[in-house]
C-alpha cells in the first residue's frame, strides 16, 4: 500500500471459498474497504464469483456483499424491524436466522420477535450474534466478518 501517494494496492487474487486475514498490520481494513469498492486498487484484481468486482457498479457489490462490523449497528425498534426492515422475510425465516445464529433462545425469553431491542437488555456479543442473524437473513456468497466477535 502506497499511502503517501493515497494510493492502495491488493496484488493478490481471492479465489477460495473461506479466506481469513487475522494480524495486527495485515491491512483488513484496507482489504474490507477494496471489497466493498470503497477504495480503488492501484494494481492487482478481486475476482468474487469469476467477476472481477472493478467491473461491476459500486452500488451493487455494496448491495451483495453482507458485512457484520465489529460494533453491532441497530435503529430504535423490535428484533423483527432490525432484522428484517423491509418486512420481506416470513416469520419462521427471521426465528431460523436467529437459531443458526444461536441466540434465539434468549431473544424468546425477552419476548420474542417483538421484543425492544435496546442495548440495555442484550450484551455486546449477544447484539453482534443478533447482527449475524441480520447478515444470515440476506443471500450472498461473500460474508465479511470485521472482527464481529472481539468485543
């Protein structure tokens, strides 16, 4: 990475199914930002799905790739409206998000899908588990974990 020149470079190609960058100065940030498009590479490709994502418009990678960030995000209301906004999943599809996620149990003794969710009434981890419920919900192939379980 150039970064006097404000330049990024990603030289490498991902192409495998599970990829995993975990160090101190490994450049995930660098890399999290190049998947979504939010910098642009000065060498190098990424080829998601044998597409190389430089050809593809920004607001679509940013529509199909599914990031859970390490502080967990979420708007004043209900399990169900944080999970499924737009009111488009099926009850049982939100329960079953929240199960591979493992923390429906919990969310059911707090009242269930309509439950308040409020910071107050969940732990930390427990509202990134929640927001990996949220990312299980959508369909993509690509599923960026930016550091979602350190705190």
């Amino acid at each position: 990475m150039d970064e006097q020149a404000g330049e990024h470079s990603l030289s490498q190609k991902l192409s495998c199914p599970v990829f995993g960058a975990d160090a101190r100065t490994s450049g995930k940030t660098s890399l999290v930002c190049a998947l979504f498009r939010m910098l642009d590479l000065s060498s190098g490709s990424i080829i998601i799905d044998g597409i190389d994502i430089v050809t593809t418009p920004r607001h679509l990678i940013r529509e199909r790739l599914i990031s859970v960030p390490q502080t967990a995000f979420f708007i004043p209301g209900t399990v169900r409206f944080n999970l499924d906004p737009a009111r488009s999943r099926s009850d049982e599809r939100i329960v079953a998000s929240l199960q591979q996620s493992h923390i429906w149990d919990l969310v059911s003794e707090k009242g269930g899908l309509d439950v308040e969710l409020q910071q107050e009434n969940f732990s930390s981890g427990q509202l990134q588990l929640i927001s990996l419920a949220r990312a299980l919900l959508r369909s993509s192939a690509v599923l960026i974990l930016d550091e979602a379980y350190r705190g």
